[in-house]
C-alpha cells in the first residue's frame, strides 16, 4: 500500500475514522495478519508490505466490496493485491 496525497489531506479524525472502519471490517471478515512491514523510511515503492491469512475466498471478495462501496479507498490507496496459498518454509533448500 501507498498512502495517496487525498489520505494526508483528511483531518486526523477523519484519518482516524477510516482506519477505525477499515480495521473494524478486518476483524469482522477474520483477517489475521501474518506480517506487516513500514516501508516508509526506505523511499521504496511502497509504503506497508503486509501478509494476510483469510479465511476463504467470500471473505476477500467481502472484503473488495467493501474497500470499493464503503471506504472507497481507491481515493485514498495505491495498492496492489496477489493471491497465494500459504506454503511452508521447512523443506525449502533443505538436502534431501
């Protein structure tokens, strides 16, 4: 995620009622996040990295009508999703 100009420019209520709102529908949909890494001091492309584990796949398509309907966070996000399945780290480069 990069945070757009539009975010910085809502008042630090409003900032903070949509993080409210925003976290409240993660919850809700049972999103656990996995990692979540600033990126903020390294002038990379983005600003947060994160991994996220979700219950299935109604719960991301939830989750996308309710970024697009209610937050609208395309004004206020750049970001980029790609989907995965989780798969263990234990036997990677590991001699057989």
């Amino acid at each position: 995620a990069k945070m757009k100009p539009e975010f910085f420019q809502l008042s630090e209520e409003e900032r903070r009622e949509f993080m409210v709102r925003d976290r409240a529908n993660l919850d809700a949909l049972g999103m656990k996040a996995i990692s979540m890494i600033d990126c903020t001091e390294s002038k990379d492309e983005w600003d947060y990295i994160g991994v996220e584990n979700w219950p299935s796949m109604k719960e991301v398509e939830a989750r996308e009508k309710f970024e697009k309907e209610e937050l609208q966070i395309s004004r206020y996000v750049e970001y980029k999703v790609h989907l995965g399945v989780e798969q263990s780290f234990e036997e990677y480069g590991q001699p057989q």
